[in-house]
C-alpha cells in the first residue's frame, strides 16, 4: 500500500493557499502599460482611411518620443507602399518612395503624401483626450473612459479592451469628407523609434 505524499492536513492547507493566490490573482485587473496622461510612447496597429473616393490601409507604428517630437510609419502589405512622417523642433519630414520633403507642419505632409489625417490631434485623440486648447463635446463612461468625443469638426468614438484600461484598442472617426479607423493591437512606454 502506498503511502500518501503528503499529510492530509498540510494538504488541505497548501490547497488553500494556492485557492487564495489564485483568486487574488484574477480580482487583479490587468494593468495598462502606459496611461494616457504620458507624453511618451509607441503604437502599433492598423489604420484604414477613407477620403472622398480614396480608400487605404496600412500598418501604423508611432513613436510620441516628446510633446515635439514624433516618428510614424505607414506601410502596406508586406512593407510596401510605405512613408514615414516626422517632426522636431525643426519643422517636419516625409520621406516616400526615397524622396524627402519638408515642411512646417506634419499634417500638411500627410494631405501631400496622400494621407490627409489630422496628426497633430490625433496625438491627445488616440491617448483617449480632448485637445485642450479646443472647445469639445465629449461622454465619459462610468470607468472614466472616453467614449465619445466631437472636436474640431471630427466626431470620434472608443473601445476599450477592459473596463480597467485607460488606452482605447479601437478609433472610429470622421469628418465632413473623412473617415478613418485606428485598430492599436500594442501600446508601449518606451518608443522605439525616437532616434534616425
């Protein structure tokens, strides 16, 4: 007859402890990387865009390395087709199809190089905010999340993957003649494209 591995009462009370662990485990809400009060991150995703007869997509990931500095990549299946935007303090840049342009604003860069998305604001939209120097007319749900918001003439609602995240994975908005959806499948705190 064998004998049994353990005694039944440090058993039962090793069984316990683990019960306890486990629940304390999943009472734990997941946290999010980053929260969106950070002027520091990266993204990545998927961005679709529709712009009168236009339609596009791409994968995204943007770098907010400072509330000055920012790198984007868009690029198509398998890398093609791709474009970066960027800005400094010393104006902006796009480089597509190994040609460089410059200008003072990065969204003036993105109408040229086909992607007339508003990237200034979407710096505070995709964190879940308002622009603050801009009138808003915004619902802020029961967890303290964003869900609608109606600024500068764009009209732009959340999703959340948890009640208890403070970065949306999802971006519907749209404008008069625009309208665009951002999937993020990765927040990040430490940007990885910050340096040429």
């Amino acid at each position: 007859m064998s004998k049994p591995i353990m005694s039944t009462p440090l058993a039962l009370r090793s069984l316990a402890i683990f019960m306890v662990l486990l629940i304390s485990a999943c009472a734990t809400p997941p946290k999010p990387p980053i929260d969106s009060e950070s002027e520091t991150w990266q993204l990545q995703g998927k961005i679709g865009l529709w712009y009168k007869d236009t339609q596009e997509s791409a994968t995204i990931d943007w770098s907010q390395c400072s509330t000055e500095q920012v790198r984007i990549r868009l690029s198509g299946p398998l890398g093609a087709g791709g474009i970066e935007l960027s800005a400094d303090q010393s104006g902006a840049r796009l480089i597509q199809g190994g040609d460089t342009s410059r200008a003072s604003s990065i969204d003036e860069l993105a109408s040229r190089a086909e992607w007339p998305i508003p990237v200034e604001a979407l710096r505070f939209w995709v964190r879940g905010r308002p622009i603050p120097s801009e009138k808003l007319d915004g619902r802020v749900n029961t967890n303290g999340q964003l869900e609608q918001l109606a600024q500068m003439g764009w009209q732009i609602s959340y999703r959340y993957k948890t009640p208890f995240h403070q970065l949306p994975n999802r971006i519907s908005a749209e404008s008069a003649n625009t309208r665009l959806t951002l999937i993020i499948s990765e927040w990040q705190d430490r940007p990885k494209l910050c340096t040429p």
